[in-house]
C-alpha cells in the first residue's frame, strides 16, 4: 500500500505483570456524533487507570470507545491487541 514507508525494528522484553496495548489509528480518530476525535489524551489517560488484567483493560478501552461514538457512523477501523506477561 505505501512501498516507500520506512518502519524501524525494535525489541522490548516484558516481565513478568507487564502489559502491551497496541490500537489502530481508528482508536484515537473515532468520532462522536459532533465529530469531535475521541484522542489519543483520552485513551491514555484511560490506560493510566488500573485494570485487573489485560482483557479488562481492553474491555474498558472498547467500553469508552463505542460510548463516544453513540450514533455517529464508524468510519474507520477500530482494532486492539493486548498482551500480558503472567509468568516466568
């Protein structure tokens, strides 16, 4: 789709309890029906709160996100992927 589009390669390693939330541009960019952009503040002030687990973390994120959206029409993809690291 974009062939000349550089990506940079890295490694991160999680221990143990850590978690890793990874979204799509639909996320930050869904729009309620005024069509005001949920945001990226928005979603990481709630990734600042405590969740019990990663699925609960996920769950609240997609929570908040179709309660901002309400009626408006989706217009992009709204994609999220958590992992969490329970043991050794």
């Amino acid at each position: 789709m974009l062939p000349n589009l550089h990506f940079q390669i890295q490694q991160t390693h999680l221990q143990v309890g850590d978690r890793l939330v990874g979204y799509t541009d639909g996320v930050p960019e869904a729009k309620n029906p005024e069509g005001a952009f949920y945001t990226e503040k928005r979603l990481l002030a709630l990734l600042n709160q405590s969740f019990a687990s990663v699925t609960t973390t996920i769950d609240a994120i997609e929570s908040d996100v179709l309660q901002y959206i309400g009626t408006a029409d989706q217009f992009d993809d709204i994609t999220l992927l958590g992992v969490e690291r329970l043991r050794a």
